[in-house]
C-alpha cells in the first residue's frame, strides 16, 4: 500500500492493521522526500516516487507468490503506474486516487517556477480532508506545500490518467462523496478508462479525502477485504449496501 502526497504510511495504518489482523502481510513504505522535512519534500522528484513504488513491489514479489498492490491519494495513482507494468498483477485497490488536479492548481503547477521560490511552502491544511477531528489531530503530513512539490505531483497524475487504460488487473476504486481533494467526476472517469474487465466503483459518504482513517472507514476495510479475499481469478462477493452507506456501479 502506497501514501499520499505529503503524508506518511499513518494514513494506511489502520486498514494495515486490519489486513494484518486477517492474515495479510502488509508493507507501507515511506516514500522520497515525505516524513522528514518540508525542504526534503521540495527536492523529491516524481521520478523518485515512481521508482521507489516500482522498487517496493519487486521486493514484496521475490518475497511473496502472490501480491496486490493498493495505494490511496498519490499513493493511487502511483498504484496504477505500477499495475500497468505488471499485467499479471492480481488485485489493484485504488482509494481516493489523485487522478486529476483542479483547474487553478493546474494552473499554479505549470508555472511553479516563477513562483516557488519566491512564496515558499504554502498551507495546505484542511478540515474536510478528515472530518474526524480526533483523527485529523493524528495526522503527520507537512500542512504546507510548495510550487516545485505541486508540480511533480501533476506529473504523476498526468502519467497515471495516462497508464489507466493498459491495467488489466481487477480494480476496487473507492472515493467518498465529500472529497475535498478529488471531484466525483474524477474517479467517474477514471473507471470507465480503467482497461480492467473486473472492476468496481464504490462511493461512501461521511468521510474526506482520506477516506482510510475518517468516518466510516470500516466499510473501506470490509470493501478492501471483500475484493483481494476471493484471490487471483474470482470476482469478489457483493457487499452490503442496504445501510445505504454505500452505492456500487456495476461489476462489469
């Protein structure tokens, strides 16, 4: 499982945790440029994020026969990067994945350098990316962001939108309805893209952007678990949706 932008494996624990507890092994590793210093997540390439997903993943397969492979936010799209190189991948989760920038930070990416250096990191927290707030208070990421950190971050959404259609393997997308970060529409798109003839588009409510520690995160568990249980080849059972806190599109 693959973190966020800005963020650290403390967002995945708990659905680790819960992995762990049915008998998965489960490695979140700390990606380039995160968890250390604002100035270290300036200088981190998207090349370098790229590289060290793919790395993490060669590692877990000579280790294990079987592997799937999820990530959430930035953590997503480096998932689909990754699960469009490996055809033979079994299972692909993808929660809450940047897919897509709005307009104005589109905008402020592109020309991140006139201004990076000049502004300097810049705020980016928000109470809507976890509504929880005993949750909220527990997370590590920076709270700030620069031009040169937004920019790559573009980078890596415009190579995942592009590697959308060559992943094959069967894809849980998962995304609450009140993501400040990532528009429906968004993951709308990026279903239909999905080269996958097994896939799964599921919708929550109650929570934001990190949608794996907020309100409502034991329905992204029991989801999660309800797709790689089946194992390579069968399609996962339906989930229970008759508390309404869920709505699945089709399987296929």
């Amino acid at each position: 499982m693959l973190h966020g932008f800005g963020d650290t494996p403390q967002t995945l624990r708990y659905l680790a945790e819960d992995l762990a507890s049915h008998g998965y092994d489960v490695r979140v590793p700390l990606l380039p440029g995160h968890g250390r210093t604002v100035e270290a997540f300036d200088r981190a390439l998207h090349t370098e994020w790229i590289a060290a997903a793919r790395s993490e993943f060669a590692e877990m397969r000579a280790t294990y026969p079987w592997v799937a492979l999820g990530g959430l936010s930035m953590g997503g799209a480096l998932a689909v990067i990754v699960a469009a190189e490996n055809p033979d991948l079994p299972a692909l989760i993808l929660l809450a994945p940047y897919l897509g920038m709005p307009w104005y930070m589109r905008m402020a990416a592109t020309f991140a350098w006139l201004w990076s250096d000049r502004v300097g990191p810049i705020a980016s927290t928000s109470d809507r990316s976890v509504h929880d707030p005993v949750e909220r208070a527990k997370n590590l990421s920076y709270s700030a962001v620069t031009g040169r950190a937004m920019h790559e971050l573009a980078s890596i959404a415009k190579i995942a939108r592009r590697a959308l259609p060559h992943v094959t393997a069967p894809t849980l997308l998962m995304q609450s309805r009140e993501d400040n970060r990532v528009a429906s529409s968004v993951a709308e798109r990026a279903f239909v893209a999905l080269g996958a003839t097994e896939k799964r588009l599921v919708f929550t409510h109650g929570a934001g952007h990190i949608l794996t520690v907020d309100y409502g995160r034991e329905r992204v568990f029991q989801e999660v678990r309800a797709w790689l249980g089946g194992g390579p080849g069968t399609a996962p059972p339906e989930p229970d949706v008759t508390d309404g806190v869920v709505s699945v599109q089709p399987l296929r």
